[in-house]
C-alpha cells in the first residue's frame, strides 16, 4: 500500500511495475499535483487543470494498481492496517504488507499568531485558487473604490524568502504591473505593494549566497520590496484589510498574506508512536524503513533521514523508487540496501528571463540561461503530454503577449468565501 500520490508515491508504484503484487495508491485526492507550479496557478499564469493529473490516468496500463480515494486517518504499524476516512464520510480499516508512506508536508506556522487565521499557504490546489480569487477580488472592488489602494487593501505581503516566496514574489508583481495594469486603466496599479519578508538574513537560504543576492538586486528591480533579516510576529485583521507587524515593529498592511515561510511533516507522522525528528519527520533506517517495522517505509517530506534531506521533489522521487526495489527484494528473501540520495542540484525563478540553478559540480546558471532550463525541467517532470503541451502553449503566450488567460471569477466563486485559508492535514 503506498499513501500519498505526490512525487515520492507515484515513483513508488511504478517501481513496482514488472512485481507480483497488488499496489494500493491511497490519496485524499484523485490528482497528482504538480506543486512546483502552484504560485502560477496563483497569479493566473496556468490553470488549475495544467498542473494537476489523474492519478487513474497514470496508471491506466498499469494492471497492478488500484486507487483509492480516501483521506488517511491513521496507522496502525503492529495491525499493519491503514485507517481511512471516504467522502461519504464512512470510515474503513485496509490491511497491507508493505507500505510506502509518502504523504508529505503541510505548512507550519511557528506558533506565530493570525497566521492560520489569516494567511494562504501554497501547498495545496485550493491554496492556489483561494489567492488567485482573492487578489482578482480585490481588484474588482478597488475599480469601484480605487482608495483601497491608499489604504494598503491591494498589496501583497509574501513571508518566507525560499523558492516558493521568490517565485510567487516575482510572478505576483509581473501580474500585477504586466496584466492587471492594462485591465483596471482607471487603477494606480503601480502603487499596489509586493513585499518579501525573510526572517533570515538573505533569501534563497538553500542555494548560495550569490544566488540569494542575485534573486534580491532582480526583484527589488522588478518593484517588489524586498526585507530581510526580520521575521514577521503577528498578523491581524482589521476588517478589510490585514496588517503583517514584523518583529523590527513595522506594520504592512495587506489585501493578502502568503505564507511560504516553513513546513513540516504531515502529522500522519505523529499518529504512529514512533521516533520523530525536530520537523516532525519520522526517524528512518538507512534503508528508509522505519525501525522495528522493516515492512514499512517512509519517503520524502515526511521521511528523517541522516542528514535530513531538502523536502522538494528529488529526494521523494528518489526514494520511491528505492522503497519500490527493497520491496521487491524482500519478496525475493534478499537484504535490503541502503539508500543513497543523488544531489541534482537546485534552481529557483526570480520572474521572466531570469532564474538561478546550482548544481553538485559548483557550476550555476543564472539570468536567461537558468530561466530556460527552469523552464526546460519542469516541463520534463510534468506528468502527461496534454499538461505539458498546455503549459507549454501557456508559457508561449504570456511571453509573447504579456497575458495571461486564467484570471475569471466565476459566479460560484463569488458565493464562496474568498478570505485566506490554509491547507488542511
């Protein structure tokens, strides 16, 4: 049984093509999401359908698996039984014997008050939605009272300085100064504020501190403000907007908060009585098995290996394939292997044109050269053909036209409640 259909657990089951087994894919969705790109869902860059994909339609000639939609609940390591709840809300017990367990990360917000409350992670599709409905929101209403914009109940306040807080920093001032200027002539939509907030010195904490540099100097370029070395200490609601106080006692109010400041594993982990690491991970053998249960394995986000390793894509790819071989050696009555982690680098987009790529080897390529091979890779890893020629076609023409084509407010959006959520475990 593997639980969770992101990078790791689909890396899983395909491993276990040419085995004599049954897979069970057990997942809360029926999609795999391709979150690496959820900040241009989030500024109208893709749509939602772009990045995300059937998990049946992966495996659609693959006669060994079976999905299952269900939200997991619990586990019980000694029963070897999974405990899930359906949409229907009925609860059920499925049994294994093995299990992969890649259910990721969820946002954490350090215990700092209004975060939950009033703050949109990117972790999830409906995070996406929420901010793109959201920030298009606001928008619609400020053509209709444009001294919102005086009032800060336009801006943009993005806490967190890694990968994901400087690619949504980036594409939220492109949309705003490339599209949304040409929609609302009437606005001064180069007053609305972008702002990065870093509680640590620089940004790009992860890659060197030429990227970080090179990713402050563009955006501050491109009009986001850019402020590091303080961390934000609470966020509060005052009625049509929200006001981010930083710990320095700045105060930035805010039409949206985006928090892409941490995660941490997802609290299926606490559920199972086992050693966890200081990121609620769950303590691994070298073999990524977990100790005292060499039938069940832990990959990716929720994994603690020794060292830890990044909570991104590779290391999830890389040890569902592993976990899917030591399966197999065991039916065989083989030892299992250690797993041993393939560093491929890292590289994040600071906007068009430009994007920094480290590699193992020491050599970096920055401005348009990174940018084509960010581009070039996640078009790669992308599953299915008709999502990357979407996003392909999609990427042409916000290049060529400065559009962008996802920017609706549909009449059921405006039923909903557009204030900020958070992913749920």
């Amino acid at each position: 049984m593997i639980v969770g259909a992101g990078f790791g657990g689909l890396a899983a089951a395909k491993g276990l093509r040419q085995s004599p087994v049954d897979v069970e894919i057990v997942d809360a969705n029926n999609f795999h999401l391709f979150q690496p790109l959820l900040y241009q869902v989030a500024t109208a860059g893709l749509d939602a359908d772009d990045v995300a994909y059937a998990v049946r339609g992966v495996f659609r000639r693959q006669r060994n698996v079976n999905v299952q939609m269900a939200k997991v609940t619990a586990i019980d390591l000694d029963r070897r039984v999974v405990g899930v709840v359906r949409g229907t809300g009925v609860s059920d017990e499925l049994s294994y014997d093995s299990l992969v367990l890649a259910a990721g990360a969820v946002s954490t917000t350090y215990g700092i008050a209004g975060i939950d409350e009033h703050a949109i992670s990117l972790k999830s599709l409906d995070d996406a939605l929420d901010l793109r409905l959201a920030v298009l929101q606001r928008f619609e209403e400020a053509a209709a009272d444009p001294s919102m914009i005086e009032r800060g109940e336009l801006n943009v306040v993005v806490c967190g300085g890694g990968p994901t807080g400087v690619e949504t920093s980036g594409a939220m001032m492109e949309f705003f100064t490339k599209v949304l200027a040409k929609d609302f002539p009437t606005l001064d939509v180069r007053s609305v504020r972008v702002i990065l907030v870093e509680a640590a010195p620089r940004l790009l904490g992860a890659l060197s501190e030429k990227s970080g540099e090179r990713a402050m100097r563009t955006l501050a370029k491109r009009g986001v403000e850019v402020r590091v070395g303080v961390g934000v200490d609470r966020v509060v609601d005052e009625g049509e907007r929200r006001v981010v106080h930083l710990a320095d006692g700045t105060a930035l109010p805010a039409g949206v908060v985006v928090w892409a400041a941490g995660v941490r594993a997802s609290p299926l982990a606490e559920s199972l009585g086992v050693e966890l690491t200081k990121g609620g991970r769950i303590v691994v053998a070298d073999d990524l098995s977990i100790p005292g249960h060499p039938e069940a394995f832990a990959i990716g986000d929720i994994a603690g290996t020794e060292p830890l390793l990044p909570q991104v894509a590779q290391p999830a790819i890389q040890g569902g394939r592993h976990a899917a071989r030591q399966i197999a050696r065991r039916l065989e009555g083989a030892a299992t292997e250690a797993f041993h982690y393939r560093d491929k680098g890292s590289m994040a987009t600071i906007g068009r044109h430009d994007a920094v790529a480290e590699f193992p080897s020491g050599r970096r390529l920055t401005g348009f050269a990174g940018w084509v091979a960010w581009l070039g890779l996640h078009l790669v890893y992308l599953i299915g053909f008709r999502n990357r020629a979407n996003v392909l076609v999609n990427w042409a023409w916000n290049y060529l036209t400065f559009d962008r084509g996802s920017r609706i407010v549909a009449e059921r959006d405006l039923a909903i409640d557009a204030s900020p959520r958070r992913s749920l475990p």
